[in-house]
C-alpha cells in the first residue's frame, strides 16, 4: 500500500514537473529535450529506441493479470 | 469528387491510417500473454519503426543532420536543469529496487509492472496504452523525418 502511494507520488511529481517545463517556455528541461540531448549520438538513439521495445514487449507480450496470480 | 480526394489527401491519409493502427492495436492488446502472438504482434511495429528509423538516416554516422537536429530540439540547459529528472528517476529506480527485493509482487512495496498491470485487466486499457507507446516511440521519427522533409523543400 504505501509502495503504491509512492509509486503515484513520483509519477505525479514527473508529470507535474513536465506540466511546468512545458509551461516555462524552455527555461526548464522537459522530458522530450531530455530526450532529445539523450538522442544526439547514435548510441543513445539506440539506447531509446532499446528502452521502448523493452517498455513494448514487457508491458504488452509479458503481463500478467493481477485477478489470475496464483 | 477526385480534386476533393486529392485535396484533403493528407487528412485521408492521416485517417486511414489512424483507423489501421487502431484496429492492429485492438487485435494486438486481446492476445494471450506470453503467446508467440503476442511478441510477433509487439515486433512488427518495432521493425516498421526500425526500417523507417534506418531509411530517414537518423542512424547513419555519415550524415550529422540528425545530430544537429537533436541539439536543436534539446537547446541549451545547465546541468542544474537535470537535476530534478535525476532525483525523480533514482527515486523511481530505488522504490522499484525495493520491489523486486520484496520479491516483485509483494503488497507493500509493488514493483512498477506490477502496478502496471492492473491497467492491463481491461482490454481498453491495454488498448490505451498500446496506442500510447505506438506513439511514444513513433512521434520523434516522425518529427525528425517532416524537419527532413521541410528542409528539402
């Protein structure tokens, strides 16, 4: 219960913080420039693209529905 | 009726292809997990986006058009900036190090997946957050490819 609260806390905390970077006119960094400093060399392009197929078959190929554990 | 067509042809386009990412979506997010389905259906847009990726030259080390454009979109910024990404992201990696010593299901500290997958119990849910990854890693391709595009013109 209290992992679940905190997992909520830090997504709202990054969320917000993207909400003010957006809104600050560049004066903060958002997590699209972060990415984009990420992606200037080739190998944090395929670092990126390697986070996102990972994100992509662990959440959509590997899931389990919590009512089915065992 | 063919001018009309040819008018709006990118709004068609735009569509027919939303409309078609849609449907691969929604039979995508209904297949049985860990089934070679399910991983054939995860992969196939991986290896659009790849071939796409590798065509618009975003990964040749010739060329520095990407490299420049990436510098342009992440402008300038003092490490300072970083820093609250930072601590968001070891306060992430910490809690879910906790999780997965708890032993990655445990009711107290639950892991980032395991909180995930209560939106995976509904099939819109998976849907919704198919369609979000689709996007998460079609949309700075796609940004990069029309800067391409413009700049050519």
């Amino acid at each position: 219960m209290i992992g679940s609260i905190l997992w909520l806390g830090i997504i709202g905390l990054a969320l917000g913080w993207e909400i003010i970077c957006r809104l600050s006119h560049n004066r903060f960094l958002s997590i699209g420039r972060l990415g984009s400093f990420i992606a200037i060399r080739i190998p944090g392009r395929i670092a990126l693209f390697a986070i996102w197929i990972f994100i992509g078959i662990h959440v959509f190929s590997r899931y389990t529905i919590p009512t089915t554990w065992p | 009726m063919i001018g009309l067509i040819s008018k709006y042809r990118h709004v068609w386009t735009t569509v027919i292809v939303s409309i078609g990412v849609s449907f691969y979506a929604w039979i995508s997010t209904g297949l049985k997990p860990f089934s070679p389905a399910s991983y054939i259906s995860v992969v196939i847009p991986v290896i659009i986006l790849a071939t796409i990726f590798v065509t618009s030259a975003a990964l040749s080390p010739s060329q520095i058009k990407a490299r420049d454009y990436y510098r342009q979109q992440a402008g300038d910024f003092s490490t300072k900036t970083v820093l609250p990404w930072v601590i968001i992201f070891l306060c992430g990696i910490g809690l879910e190090a906790i999780g997965l010593v708890l032993g990655g299901r445990s009711v107290v500290v639950p892991t980032l997946s395991t909180m995930i997958d209560y939106l995976l119990i509904t099939h819109i849910g998976r849907f919704i957050l198919f369609l979000i990854w689709l996007e998460v890693g079609w949309m700075p391709v796609n940004k990069f490819i029309n800067r391409n595009q413009r700049d050519q013109l």
